[in-house]
C-alpha cells in the first residue's frame, strides 16, 4: 500500500475514535442526568473530547452558545471524515489498487 493511503487511513481511525467518544460522552449527558459531572465514564469522555471542543470553540463564531459546541465538534468530525472516505477512494482509483 501507498504511504498516502497508510496516512489517509490512520488519520481516518482518529477521527472516527474521536466521533465514538463524543457519542459516549453525548449518551452520558442524556443519561446521566444531573450528577453527571460526578460519574468516572463521564469525565473520561470529557477530557477525551475537550481538547477537540476548545479548537471548535476557536473556530466557531461567537454566537454559538457553548452548550452547542460539543454537537458542532461532532458535525465537522463527521464532515472531515467523510472527506477522508472520499480521499482514500480517491487514492485507490488514482493508483489503480484494489482497496476495500
């Protein structure tokens, strides 16, 4: 395999391990109810996605309530890995490999 596709791939994993803890942490806030902050899972999932929310925090505009943020992490997690789906393809088709 090409480096590009390693790269491409391993940056996929990432970004997919970080869209799986923003739904865990999104599932411990509806669940968890108001002593959430308290709850071990729940700050694990924080601090595994803060770093994330404090650059989304940067990027977004101010009107955005920070409550929002954490959902808005999750939306360009999304967007960026599907451009990375669409790479990766782009890759395959481009060096004629036979990817799955």
């Amino acid at each position: 395999m090409p480096i590009e596709f390693t790269l491409v791939s391993i940056l996929f994993a990432v970004v997919q391990v970080a869209i799986y803890l923003l739904i865990g942490r999104g599932a411990m806030y509806l669940l968890g109810g108001a002593a959430r902050e308290q709850n071990f899972i729940y700050q694990l999932f924080k601090k595994g996605t803060e770093p994330l929310v404090k650059v989304t925090r940067i990027i977004t505009p101010k009107f955005v309530i920070d409550r929002h943020v954490p959902f808005v992490t999750f939306i360009l997690l999304v967007w960026i890995g599907l451009m990375l789906i669409y790479l990766r393809r782009s890759i395959c088709l481009a060096q004629q490999l036979n990817c799955v």
